[in-house]
C-alpha cells in the first residue's frame, strides 16, 4: 500500500513538473476586448471569401516572425512593426499563433466576434520565471549570432540563449549586410530581448517595360533574362546589386532598343523605373474625311460651294465655288467705257456678276491636327455693265477665265472643321476662301 501510494505521488511529481515545463515558455494573448470607439473595419472595410463584411482584431506584440493560423474564412493578416491585423469573418471562432520559440498558442475569442468591429489584444512571450536569458529577434532571418565569441543557433531569425549575470558581447554578421556588434548587460533573472536590423550594403532595381512580355534586358553588357522582378528569396538574393549607377539594355523584336542607367542606392532600397519602347512597324494611319461648305469673298462679290477632302498624313480634295448667277453679254468693254468697235455707249450703272470655279489638289498633314492643301483647276469671273438698249457689255479689266489656282489650311478641332484659304482666277481675279463643315 505504502509503495502504491509513493509511485502515484511521484507520478502527479513529474506530472506536476512535466506541467510547468510545457508551460515555462508559451505565448499567451492578454487584454482582449471590443474596442466600439474604433472604427477602422467600417472605415476601410474587408471581405472574407464570400463576399461579407470582416472583423478586424489587432494584436499589439513586441514579438516578431508570428505566424497565423485560424477561422480567417478568405480574409487575410496583416503584418507591422509591433503590430498584427487580423480580419475575419463575423462568427469566427479561435486563431492560432505558431513562432518558431514557443509552443503554438490556440486562442478562443471570450466573446462574439461581429463584422465591421474592432477588437484589441497583447501578444507575449513568457519565459521560465528566475531564468536569466538573451533573446535577439534578427533580420535577415539567416544572419550568423556569435555571443561571448561562441556561435549560438538561430531558428529562424531568432535567438534564445540561457547567459549568466553581467555583461556579454554578440557580433551578428550576413553576407551582403553591415556587421552589428555591442555589449548586453543583464541582470540575473531577467530577459533581455532586443530586435536587430542589420543594414542592407546592396539594392535592387525593378523594371517594367512596356510592352510587357518578351523583353530582354542586359545590365553592364550581362544578359539577366525578362523584366521580371524576383519573389522567391533566392531569386531575391541573386538580384542583389552593389550601390551604384548601371547600364541598362533594353530590346524586344519589332521594337527600337533602348539604352539607359539606373542607380541603385543601399540599404536594400528598391529603384524602380518604366520605359515605353517605340514600336518599328510603323502604325497604320487613320483615314479621314472632310465635308466642308465653302464661301468666296472678293470686293464687291461673294460665292458658295462645297469642299470635299480624304486622306491620312497625305490625301486629295474637290473645291466647287460659284455665285450660281449668268452674265449673257454682246460686247465687250474696259474701264475707259469703250466698247471693243471703238464706240462708246450709255451705261445705266445696273450690274451683273458670275463666279465659277473648280478646283482639285493635294492634301497634306503639317502637324496634329493642322492641314494645307494645294490645288488648281478652271474658274471664271464676270463682271457686264447694262447699256441703255437693255443688253450687257463685258468689262474685261474684271473678268477673266482659265487657270485657277489656290493654298490654304484646314485646322481640327475634334469632329469640327475650319478652313482658311486664298484663290485666284489668271492671277487676275483674288478671292479669300473660309469652310466650316465635320471631319470623320
């Protein structure tokens, strides 16, 4: 009976023991409440794999590399210096936190989680009471920890060591980093933790190009493939570049190349750049159409017509012009009065005028979205005086017929179409041409 009893106190011993063990170092989440003055969920709403509205809970911790795991239902966490956002479904249940330090932590939420609510809690390590211990929490992930000038294990960025009282020194170095060295005084029984960046001695440049696929880029005369920036952590490492001004090479078939630099600056920074090549083949141009109602004005006399034009960068045009008036006349005159027999009628003062002129030419485009065109063709001007018998002489110092010839310009403005231009009839007859009209 006696040794009964002694093996099943030793059992709940090492039950007792083994208990505290488990428990010397665990994660242990405090303080979890419903925050209703925040209104961040509302303010910048999330959605779950469904399509509903998100909780937000946000976990205060000192402690980096936390993972999570849990009812996340599609919705995601969000990782910040001293801070974790978790949204999640309204309903959701329990969360997990997994760090490669602690015994994974699986967390009931005390209350009902409601979409579009905050919740607030604290994240924390603790550590075997009276245990005097130093914690770095490093990155990079991979750095090399040497304490008192021994190398101490790093599980994944982070380093848990049992010291003595006093002071210790570390060295933490990385390939491609800035070595961090110093001192640690500690107390006997405590926990210090401190959390080391090192300095990043290299950058990185990130390209986009336009068009996108199928580039090839070289830096420094040395291929290096697509513009396609590195997401794995080894694609990352091997991307990794010295500070300093490069030379870039850019080419894609059908496209003119492209030489460049970029400078990359330290401390792990990123410069990214955008480059647009032009294209060899040269695009096809749009062909346009031109409708315009045409207007002459000389001294004394105007005319209508039409101007019709097609083309792209270059093309052809009709112009019609007339007063759509007759002058018949029996005799011909000048401005001395005389008739063209020697004789010298009775003017009444009365007038006629007739105007046609037809013309076709060239259409050019100077600049967008400003054309001139060029042309000639057959025109006439009549001017007849009435004599006293009723019938008509013509004045032959104002009329004339034959080559005519005619410039202007053409300016667009979105689907409208002006026209300025200038006409003349044997360089006798002058005349100023406007148009209004559309262009497709």
């Amino acid at each position: 009976m006696y040794r009964q009893i002694l093996n099943r106190g030793l059992f709940l011993l090492l039950m007792l023991v083994g208990g505290l063990s488990v428990q010397a170092q665990e994660l242990v989440l405090e303080g979890f409440y419903h925050d209703m003055g925040d209104i961040t969920a509302r303010a910048n709403p999330h959605v779950d794999r469904n399509g509903d509205k998100c909780a937000l809970i946000k976990i205060s911790t000192g402690i980096p590399n936390v993972k999570i795991q849990g009812d996340l239902g599609g919705a995601s966490a969000e990782y910040d210096a001293g801070a974790i956002y978790i949204w999640v479904p309204g309903g959701a249940k329990s969360v997990k936190f997994i760090h490669p330090q602690f015994p994974q932590l699986e967390f009931e939420y005390p209350e009902e989680i409601k979409a579009l609510n905050v919740y607030k809690a604290t994240l924390k390590g603790i550590y075997p009471p009276g245990e005097t211990r130093m914690v770095f929490n490093i990155n990079p992930a991979e750095a090399k920890v040497v304490i008192d000038g021994k190398e101490v294990d790093n599980n994944d960025g982070v380093v848990s060591e049992v010291v003595t009282a006093g002071n210790h020194s570390y060295m933490i170095t990385c390939e491609d980093y800035e070595t961090q060295q110093g001192t640690v005084s500690i107390n006997e029984g405590s926990v210090e933790m401190r959390n080391i960046t090192l300095k990043a001695l290299f950058g990185y440049m990130k390209i986009f190009t336009l068009p996108e696929d199928s580039m090839s880029i070289s830096i420094e005369g040395v291929p290096v493939g697509l513009s396609q920036w590195p997401t794995t952590p080894e694609e990352k490492k091997l991307a990794r570049r010295k500070p300093g001004k490069y030379q870039v090479h850019i080419e894609k078939e059908f496209f003119f190349p492209l030489d460049t630099t970029i400078t990359v600056e330290s401390g792990g920074k990123t410069t990214e750049v955008q480059y647009t090549l032009i294209s060899t083949i040269k695009p096809k141009e749009q062909r346009h159409t031109f409708i315009l109602a045409s207007g002459g004005f000389a001294k004394g006399q105007m005319s209508y017509g039409a101007m019709v034009g097609m083309g792209t960068a270059n093309g052809g045009y009709i112009h019609f012009l007339s007063d759509f008036g007759s002058s018949s006349t029996v005799a011909n005159c000048d401005d001395t009065n005389y008739l063209d027999d020697g004789s010298l009628p009775y003017y009444t003062g009365a007038t006629k005028k007739a105007r046609l002129s037809i013309t076709a030419g060239y259409l050019r485009r100077i600049i967008q979205p400003l054309y001139a065109y060029v042309g000639g063709g057959y025109g006439h001007r009549t001017l007849a005086w009435e004599m006293s018998n009723g019938e008509y002489a013509k004045n032959l110092d104002h009329s004339t017929s034959g080559a005519a010839v005619e410039l202007g310009v053409i300016g667009k403005i979105g689907p409208v179409a002006v026209a300025l231009g200038y006409q003349t009839v044997n360089f006798k007859y002058h005349e100023v041409n406007v148009g209004l009209g559309v262009i497709f």
